[in-house]
C-alpha cells in the first residue's frame, strides 16, 4: 500500500498492512531541516521557500505517512492574523488599520477596526524562540463587550472570504505520499480567538444567554468556511479542542460545549470529509463523552507530565471504531532519549494497541526544534517494524 492509500484505509477502518507512522510535523522541523531561518512578517509562506514542497521532501526523508497540516488558512481562525485574515481585511463600513511595531525578533501588530457604531481594537505579539519556530499571543481582543459582539456581528467582512491556496498546493504537492489535512478551530476555541479566554469560560456562568449568542454566531461563521477547504482539497478538517478540556470538567463540557462540536462534526462529514479532533493536552476527565461525537480520530493522548491521559484508560473507555493518534511525547523524550530508548517505547506502544487497531503512531503534538535525526529514523523504523498487522 502507499501512504495515502493506508492513511485513508485506517480512517475508513478498513484493513490496511501496518499502522500509519504519522508525525505532527509543523513548519518549524522543515526550515531546520533545509537551515532556513524565515522572517517573522513571512514565516508562514516566504516568497524564496517553497513550504509545501520542502515539507514533502522532509517526510520522504524519514519514510513518514504524511498527513500535512502545512495546507492552512493563516487568519484569526489560525490564532495569527498575518495578512490574508477576512477579519483584517477592509469591507463596507469595516475599516482596518494594521500597524507593526517591529524590533528585532519580535514584533507588536495593532489592528484597529472602525465602524459606523464604533471601534474595535485586536493587539498581538510575535515571536521567534528559534532560528525557525515564531510564536504569537493576543494582548487585546476584539470583543472585550456586549457592545464588541454587536459591532463585529452587524459590520463583520463575509466568513467566506478566505486565502485557501496554501491549501490547494498541498493537494497538488502531495500525491500518493499522504493527505491533506486543513486546520480550523471548534467553536468554543474561536470564541477565544477574538474574546479573552477567562471570559470566555465564565460567560456561560455569568450570562448564558450572551454565551450562546456568540457561539451560535461563530458555529455559523465555521460552517460557512467549511465548503471553501473542502473545495480547496483538503482530506481531513482538524478542529482545534483543546481549551474546553479536563480542566473544564464533563457537566461544563456537556452543557456549553459539546453540542456545537458535534454540530461543526456533522456539517464537515455531511461534505464527504474526514474529521480530526485536536485535544494535545488535558483530557482524561472528558474523553468519556468523545464516544458521542462523531469525529474520525482524536488526537493526541497526551500523557503526564503535558496532559493527563492514562493510555490503558483511554483504550478501555473509547469506543474501539475512534481512530486514534499520538501518544509519543516530543518535548521530552523523543529529544533526549537514545535511538535503542525510542525503539522500544514504540514497541510498547503498538503491542498495546495492534489488536485494537485504528491507530496512527503519532507524537503528542508537533515536532519540536533539535531532535536527532537518528532519534527521527528510530521511531519511524520501529513504527514500521512493529505495526505490521
């Protein structure tokens, strides 16, 4: 079988040869890679770097089944504004104004939006904490008031109006060698994107009615996107899940959140495409209620000390047709640990989980900077040694 034949197989539960050996592996492995240091105004796309292309040759090199998330939308719906953001863009009576502050490896970008009932204002800051990972985090946010919401519901650009080309060369780029897999946000981690997150967890507490309002708004803002990948080629749509975790707790999860998931779940199937739900931290005292949401696979079972999900639990409490992905720490042990190490803590893992099946040998999320090539072929060899069906 060829990747994308046994990646597509495992999410249809079909019967495939082995257990697809697909890592989360982001921008930042590919420039280190090739030694390229991106720019923070470019780092998603540079103009003399052809991420897509090189993210291709990055898998061939280690043998993965690729599942490239590299096909994205880089806008508010992927936690950074950049440039091509529908939100950031001027429309009737939606007037942006973007200023950059720049110094040196960090950057301040001030977005200020007026409109015929006011004024909105977003502050974000930019990052490089390597020669090739840029980070970014919200200062301000847009809706910061009941008012903020009725601004940035009346006055608001189309959702649709999206840059979708980083998704559609993905698709052609990656042929036989994987899938595509556009990333998107739940509804309860996009009200995050534009309302602070200690708001956003108390608004169901303090003013149910106004919570519900902006969820619903933003559910629609999602599914009005979800054609525009869809159309663009993407093979998997992965929610971002990880805000409404264990930390949140079962009845908090039931009631405010769980319903718009599975809403957001059921338009991407009903469009013939696969679902991913991305949890990379706390789960364990939630994934009870994953056996009610029709997602294709969950990802990341991420262990202590970066989560709490126990592996033995987690196979006795999930339904067994949930694909499952991850479970690999690469903060930690993939860095530091000796080849023969990471060979046997893959053999472990698979032996634990072949008779189940549905799995995708993964890491607990993205690949981090500086871990050994030979660390890299370790996993990979032991993926493909011991998850022979």
């Amino acid at each position: 079988m060829n990747s994308r034949e046994r990646l597509l197989g495992t999410l249809r539960r079909e019967k495939v040869d082995r257990i697809p050996v697909a890592p989360l592996v982001y921008l930042n492995a590919v420039y280190e890679m090739f030694g390229y240091q991106p720019d923070i105004d470019t780092w998603p796309d540079p103009p003399d770097f052809d991420v897509i292309e090189k993210s291709i040759e990055y898998s061939d090199a280690f043998g993965f089944d690729a599942i490239t998330f590299l096909g994205h939308v880089w806008d508010f719906y992927g936690w950074s504004t950049y440039n091509d953001s529908a939100v950031t863009r001027a429309s009737s009576d939606w007037d942006v104004t973007i200023a950059d502050e720049r110094k040196g490896d960090s950057k301040q970008r001030t977005i200020t939006i007026r409109t015929p009932q006011g004024e909105l204002k977003h502050v974000e800051t930019y990052r490089k904490t390597s020669p090739y990972m840029v980070v970014w985090a919200t200062q301000e946010y847009l809706i910061k008031t009941k008012d903020d919401f009725e601004i940035f519901r009346r006055y608001s650009p189309p959702a649709d109006v999206m840059d979708t080309r980083m998704v559609r060369r993905a698709k052609r780029a990656i042929g036989d060698k994987g899938i595509v897999m556009a990333g998107t946000q739940g509804a309860f981690n996009t009200l995050n994107v534009f309302r602070k997150l200690d708001q956003v967890l108390m608004d169901p507490v303090t003013d149910e009615g106004f919570y519900r309002e902006m969820i619903e708004f933003f559910l629609g803002w999602l599914l009005k996107r979800v054609p525009r990948w869809v159309d663009a080629g993407a093979d998997i749509i992965e929610i971002g899940a990880n805000l409404a975790g264990s930390s949140v707790g079962p009845r908090y999860f039931e009631k405010y959140v769980m319903e718009y998931e599975k809403r957001l779940i059921d338009a991407i199937h009903a469009t013939g495409v696969f679902v991913g739900y991305h949890n990379c931290g706390d789960a364990a005292k939630i994934m009870h209620l994953y056996n009610e949401m029709n997602f294709d696979y969950w990802g990341y079972l991420t262990p202590p000390p970066f989560g709490d999900v126990d592996l033995d639990e987690a196979l006795r409490v999930l339904r067994a047709d949930m694909v499952l992905r991850g479970n690999i720490d690469q903060v930690e042990f993939l860095r530091v640990a000796k080849p023969e190490q990471i060979r046997a803590k893959v053999r472990d893992l698979l032996q634990r989980v072949k008779a189940r099946g549905n799995w995708i040998l993964s890491t607990t999320d993205f690949w981090i900077d500086h871990i050994p090539d030979e660390n890299i072929r370790a996993f990979v060899d032991a993926g493909v040694e011991y998850g022979q069906y």
